[in-house]
C-alpha cells in the first residue's frame, strides 16, 4: 500500500506542484479544446494562448507577491 500512495503522491506533485490554479487551467484550457475540436471548429490556437495566459498570469502574481 506504501508503493500506492508513494506513487499517487508523485503523480499529483508532477501534475500540479506548486500551483493548482495553473494545472485547473490547463485542464480547463485541454476540455474546452476538446469541445471546440468535436464540433468541428479549427481549435489548434487554444492551448498555446491558454499556456501564455497561464503563464503571464502566474509570473504576475510571483512578482506581485515578492513586492
């Protein structure tokens, strides 16, 4: 049981780490690709403008709070 949770627990630092507002993004940013993509539409631009915006947001707030 030890190895289950050693592993469980790797995979949720490996996914979310420091900030899980960053990786609820991510997901967010994959299922709405997901949707756009299976009513048709061109949905390739999604994600690269969702990961700028993730991250643009996430060094914001780094800067803000080592004033």
């Amino acid at each position: 049981m030890v190895y289950v949770t050693r592993f469980l627990h790797f995979w949720y630092d490996f996914i979310v780490g420091d900030d899980w507002a960053i990786a609820v993004g991510v997901v967010a940013g994959l299922a709405l690709t997901g949707l756009l993509a299976q009513r048709g539409l061109d949905a390739w631009w999604l994600m690269p403008l969702a990961v700028t915006l993730l991250l643009a947001i996430s060094l914001w707030r780094e800067v803000r709070q080592a004033d």
